[in-house]
C-alpha cells in the first residue's frame, strides 16, 4: 500500500524545491499609536457571550411538575455521588453538593453532606468556614455555634476560625459568650494579633480595668519590646501617666539587654520628653548609650544629638556629637578591628573627653587585635598603639606602675626571634631614666642588645652611657657593637673618634688599622677618609703618605688620586710656619710638594692611560685638575708640562643596539689625545708588516 505522503506517479518526482510552498509575508504594523477606544479582554468575552446565537445556546429547562421535579432531584444528586465516588478528596465538590441541597431547601440533607465531607477531611477550616455560614445565613444560630465550636476545639492555631465565632456572638449582641470565647483561645497562647482583638473587644465596651488585665497576661505571653510599648501607650491614653512609666521601667528591666532594647529607650524617653522631664529624657538617653552595643544604637545617637539640640546646653550638644562620633567608630571597628587608623581616631576622640577608664578601655580593646600573621609590615601600626598607651599612661595620667607594665608587657608580646622593635625598647628605656632609674634603663638596654641587637640601640645606649661619663662602659658597647657588626665602618669610626676625644692617639690609631684590615665593610672609603683626616690632623705626613699609598693598592679610583694631590698641594700651599721659616726655606718646601704633586698626576696618568679599557674621560679630569693645581703653585708650577697632554673634546654619535637590533642613534663626547693624532700612519703600518710577514710565511712552506 503506498504512502500517503508520496507524491502521485502520474505527477513524476518532484524536488523538495518544487514542492516547497511560500506562506505569505506578515504585514507588518505601520502605525504603532494606541488607538482611540481601548478594549478589554473582559470585554470581548463578555460581548461573545451575549452574542450567542439562539441554536447555539443550551436549552433552558423549565420544571412545572412535581414529578419531574423529583426526577431532576434524583439525577443531580445521582451526579453528584458519582463525583464524589470519583473524587473523593475533592473538597470543592463536597461544597458545591452541599451548596446545592441547600438551594434546593433540603437542609438535612446538606447537613449530612457537610458532615460525611468533614469525615474525609477535618483539618480543612475552608470547609467549616463554609459549613457555618451556611447555618448563619439561613438562621440556625444554634447550629453554628456548634459547628464553630467542633472547629475551634479540633483546629486551635487557625485564628480565623475563632476570629469568625467570636464575630457571630458580638453580631448577636452575647458579649459574655465572645468573651467566653476569647478567653478560651487565649488558653492557647496565640500571637500578637489575638491579644490585641481580645483587648480591642474590650476597649469597644469601655472596659478599660479588663482590658489593663489582659494587658498584663499580654506582655507575660510575648515578652516583647512592641508589647510592653503597646502596654504603655494604652495607660498614657488612657491618662495614667504613672502607670505608664511604670511599664517602661519594668520593660528596661525586664528587656534592657534584648536586641530591640533601641526602640523601648527611644519610646520611653520620647514619653518623658513630652511630658516635659527634659533630665528624665537625658538620663534615659545616657543610660542607653552606655548600655546598648554600639551597632545596635544608630537610631538612638540621632535622637539623642536631636534632643540635645532642642533642650540641652553647649555642653549637653558637644557630649551627644561625641556619642555619635564614638558610634561611628565602634561601627568601623567592628567591621574590621585590624583597622589601626580607626583605633587612633576612636582613642583621640576620647582623650578629648578626657574620661580615664573609657581611654583604657579603647586601648585594650585596640592592643587585643594582635595581627595574624609574624612579619614586620603588619606589626608597624599596631606597635604605635602600644607607645601611645604608654606615653598617656605617663604623660596624661601620671600612672607610674601602669606605664612600666605597658612596657612590659608590649616587649613580651613582640616575637624578637622574628623581628624586633628598637624604638620599644628606647622607649622603654628613657621612660626609666625619666624616673631616675639607671640601673633598669641599663638593664632594658642590656636586654635589648642581647635578644634583639640594632644600630639605633647600640647607639643610644652609648650616647647615654656618653653623658654620664661612663667611658670604659662606652667601650665595651663598641666593642660589642664591632662583634654584631664587624662590617660597620660608622661604628668604627666613633669608636675612634671616642679615643682622639680622649687623646688616646695610639688607641684610635690601632682601631682604625684593625677596621681597615676587615675583609669586608659597608662603606670603606669613609673609614678610610676618617684614618686619613686623623693622620692630618696629628700631623703625621709620612703615615698619611703611606696611608694613600695602601689604599691605591686597593683602589685607583679617580677620588683617590685627586685626594691624595690635594693633600700634597696643600703641604706647598698652606701659609703655616711662614714667619719662622725663611723665604728660601718656604720657596724650597713649596717645590717640593710641586715635585710630589706631580709625581701623584704622573702615577694617575699613567694608570689610566695603560688601563684596559682605556678610561679617557677620567683621564681627561685629572688633566684639568693637574693644570689647576700647577696654576695654583703660581710662578713655582709650570703649566706647559700639562698643555700639551690636554685632549680635544669631540661630539659624536654611535649606534643604540638593543636585543631587537638597532634601535637609533645617540651622542657623546670622545677625548682625542695628542699620542693619537698619529695613531692612523701607524695602524697602517703595523697592517702591512702583518701582511708582509704572513706573505713570506707563505713562500717558505
């Protein structure tokens, strides 16, 4: 049998091109406005309904015997049944059999539907909602009552239900039965909301003395701060002022420390306000202040500033400015307490208020946020409030013992074995000495260089042993001092510098010699300076010769010779001794020191002229200085000897080579000497005779 989707035989095969059919193109809507008469989708529903046509409609059935009447009783309830038998669980259908029974007048059979429906499901209070207003609408009070009182008894929490029966009985005008029955749901506790109907029923007949009453159970059900505020508000109302301070005293008793303690001190200094009891209000305001945690007081800081602005003086509004200020910054700290900077501001501002115990409170709390982690970077902030706590305990509050336990116990907290703090521990020191305690400033400092040794403790424990007039003392801390660092030239050099103090020559001498003979050292060429400058200083121009000489050994830097011709120009030059020596003398030690100077210039030449490679611009430096020098010596020097050394000074240019290749072209200053003016002839040369040598290696193989 063939497909009904082939295409006819007679047609042949057609492509799916052939057969492919264009639907036509959506027009599109040129004119988007709304237009003037807006219709509802209600609305054309509704008119579609009205618009069936008659033979489209179901036929009305009109029922004018009793017989019939009872054949159309029997088949809808024979409907019905067959429902329920289908779906038995479906309330709604339960419902709407009932509702039908009741149309049709037979109210015990629609009472024995409602009740094989609540057989299925009692817990449904929809269904005895329905029951009940069933009974209500068609009079049956006393079979309400009890279909509302079997609801009540089996579904307690469903406050509707009890909400409905208590609004049955006020209708009727029963006052004692709803209270009745307002008294046997409060025997369940219920919320907020059924207290407060029971007390509006109350109120509604002018009950004041039972609704207080209720009250009272009110606020020992649900303990709350809205309840006990609630509770207040009625008194005042009610004109009892007393009593209603009464409830906010016992609330802030009861409820000082719940979470929502904000909103009762507002409401109950709010009432004191308005009553006029501007030092109640304050108090309240300050007790709460002191009392609630800073993050839960936002609210109340803005009150409080707001009351001080109305009734306080300067004084009062400066405080409430502080309070908010100070909430602020408990807010900051507790979102991040490693946040030193909000720590620092939160101390000044209260040792701007000047209260002792607040200031250390917020200095414990601060120091109690140790950093995690033991490296250095993290510690800098934190130390300073540590100094800070104990430069206000000795400073501000003149507390002697709690500044040494703050020294104390910061020095214990810091891990030395890591890193250490030398400032503590001068700190700590000087607070000693300030109160004429040498003995434990020393023993501080002792500790200090023993655990955690640095250049700024050594240093002040020998400029303070320096003052005292402690020399051997000073001694032995540089001697100290040169074991931790062997390679520190500064500490040398005050070591000496403390024996020529002394006119220890021989003592200093032997120092700077054992500090020069260090294999390594941070900064030679100022030990070196400091040996040489002594060595003048005493006089001793030979040592001083010497002194050069050893250190060209090591270096030839250019500050080094023109140190050393300086020197020796200076030995020519000076006009010491000039009115005991004569003028043959003076003329004879002035040309000395030339012939020395310029043996030095020579030497320097020299090296820097064989140097490879050849270092032309500091060759080109000690030319100039070697001419100034001979100008110096004025008709004793003769400055032709240096002319004719004097290079010529070229701009040139070279080519930038990077990684990436060329990269362009930049300047710089070339020295041509007098030597290398013939250095071309002389290249050439030296090729040919390679040329010619190699030529004649050639021939005799």
């Amino acid at each position: 049998m063939a497909d009904s989707r082939d295409p006819d035989p007679n047609l042949g095969y057609l492509t799916r091109k052939d057969t492919e059919v264009k639907l036509p193109r959506p027009t599109r809507v040129k004119n988007k406005t709304p237009a003037s008469t807006q219709i509802t989708a209600e609305q054309i529903l509704r008119e579609a309904r009205e618009r069936v046509e008659a033979e489209i409609r179901p036929p009305k059935q009109k029922i004018t015997d009793p017989t019939e009447l009872g054949d159309y009783r029997l088949r809808k309830r024979k409907e019905f049944e067959d429902k329920i038998r289908r779906v038995r669980w479906n309330i709604s259908v339960w419902v709407k059999y009932a509702q039908w029974e009741e149309s049709q007048k037979d109210f015990a059979r629609a009472r024995s539907i409602w009740e094989r429906a609540l057989e299925v499901d009692y817990r449904s209070h929809t269904l005895w909602l329905k029951y009940a207003e069933v009974e209500m609408k068609n009079k049956f009070i006393n079979h309400a009552r009890n279909v509302w009182d079997r609801a009540v008894t089996l579904l307690p929490r469903i406050d509707q239900l009890w909400y409905k029966y208590i609004h049955m009985e006020e209708m009727l005008g029963n006052v004692a039965g709803a209270r009745q029955i307002f008294e046997r749901w409060m025997g369940w506790m219920p919320d907020q909301q059924g207290w407060l109907s029971y007390i509006k029923f109350e109120l509604r007949y002018n009950e004041i003395e039972r609704a207080r009453r209720i009250f009272e159970r009110f606020v020992s059900c649900h303990p709350k701060v809205s309840s006990w505020i609630r509770f207040a508000k009625f008194e005042m109302k009610n004109g009892e002022v007393g009593n209603s301070r009464n409830c906010y005293e016992r609330a802030v008793e009861k409820l000082g420390d719940d979470e929502e303690a904000e909103q009762l001190f507002v409401a109950f200094a709010e009432f004191e306000e308005m009553h006029r009891e501007t030092e109640r209000a304050r108090f309240i305001y300050k007790y709460a202040i002191d009392h609630i945690p800073k993050g839960r007081a936002e609210d109340l800081y803005r009150k409080f500033v707001a009351f001080e602005k109305q009734f306080g003086d300067r004084e009062g509004i400066e405080d409430a400015i502080v309070g908010k200020r100070r909430f602020q910054y408990e807010e900051e700290v507790r979102k991040n307490p490693l946040n030193y900077d909000s720590w620092f501001d939160y101390i000044r501002l209260e040792e701007s208020v000047g209260k002792k115990e607040r200031i250390r409170e917020v200095y414990e709390r601060a120091i109690a946020n140790v950093p995690p982690a033991e490296e250095k970077r993290y510690w800098q902030r934190y130390i300073y409030l540590w100094i800070n706590y104990a430069l206000y305990e000795e400073l501000d509050a003149e507390d002697i013992e709690r500044t040494r336990d703050v020294y104390r116990e910061c020095l214990e907290l810091i891990p030395h074995q890591k890193f250490s703090f030398a400032k503590v521990w001068l700190l700590a020191a000087q607070f000693e000495i300030r109160q004429m305690n040498i003995k434990d400033a020393r023993k501080i400092l002792g500790n200090a260089i023993g655990r955690a040794p640095k250049d700024k403790i050594f240093k002040k424990y020998i400029e303070i042993e320096l003052q005292l007039g402690n020399i051997d003392r000073c001694r032995t801390l540089y001697e100290k001092y040169l074991q931790w660092a062997p390679q520190n030239c500064y500490a040398w050099t005050k070591y000496a510098e403390l024996e020529i103090s002394l006119s220890e020559t021989d003592r200093a001498r032997g120092i700077f010699e054992i500090a020069i003979a260090q294999p390594a050292l941070d900064m030679p060429e100022t030990l070196w300076k400091a040996y040489i400058e002594f060595e003048i200083s005493e006089e001793e121009y030979e040592r001083t010769r010497q002194l050069y000489d050893r250190l060209l050994d090591r270096t030839k830097h250019l500050k080094v010779w023109l140190s050393y011709s300086k020197f020796e120009r200076s030995l020519g030059l000076e006009e010491k001794g000039s009115e005991e020596e004569d003028q043959n003398s003076l003329l004879e030690r002035k040309q000395q020191a030339l012939q020395r100077c310029r043996r030095v210039f020579e030497n320097a030449v020299n090296y820097f002229r064989t140097s490879s490679p050849e270092l032309k611009e500091e060759r080109a430096m000690l030319l100039e200085e070697w001419l100034a020098s001979e100008n110096m010596f004025g008709s004793s020097g003769d400055p032709s000897v240096v002319e004719n050394k004097l290079p010529k000074k070229l701009k040139r240019k070279r080519q930038i080579v990077s990684e990436d290749g060329p990269t362009g072209y930049e300047e710089y200053y070339d020295y041509i000497f007098p030597e290398e003016t013939a250095a071309p002839n002389l290249k050439i040369l030296e090729a040919a005779y390679k040329w010619k040598k190699q030529k004649v290696g050639l021939n005799q193989d």
